[in-house]
C-alpha cells in the first residue's frame, strides 16, 4: 500500500518503534472505540527504519505547513 495522507503530529494516537506491538495497541484501540472508527498505521517515507505512528483516519488533513507526510503501513478497520 502506497498511499500518502498528512496528519498533525499531535492528533497520535500512539507511536512505537516495534510495529507488532504498535498494531496491539491499535486493535485494542479499536476495540475500545467500539470498532466505529478506522485507525491507521504510518510511517516516515523519508526515514522508514524510525518509529510508525499510530493515527485516527477521520483526524486527515489537507496538506500544509503544519503537516507532515505519511506512507501507510496498515488500516485497522
């Protein structure tokens, strides 16, 4: 999957450098929401190897000087 979507670093739900543990907590997230929000699993396209960030997708942004680019890496639906 390659699309790119901008988020404000300060809508994160969650970041971690372990993915499989960041995807723990995005399904327990998840759950807790009741399964009633579609969660998204990011990461730096400039520098894959740092952590990925865990985001609402309904917090989206158009992008601007107070975004920052994504690739996603996984969408908890």
């Amino acid at each position: 999957m390659e699309e790119t979507v901008f988020f404000n670093l300060g809508n994160a739900l969650a970041s971690n450098f372990d993915t499989k543990e960041l995807e723990r907590t995005a399904q327990i997230e998840h759950l807790k929401r009741n399964k009633k929000s579609r969660l998204v699993i990011v990461n730096d396209p400039d520098s894959p190897e740092k952590e990925h960030i865990l985001f609402d997708l309904s917090d989206q942004e158009e992008p601007s000087s107070s975004t920052t680019s994504f690739k996603v890496t996984k969408i908890i639906e």
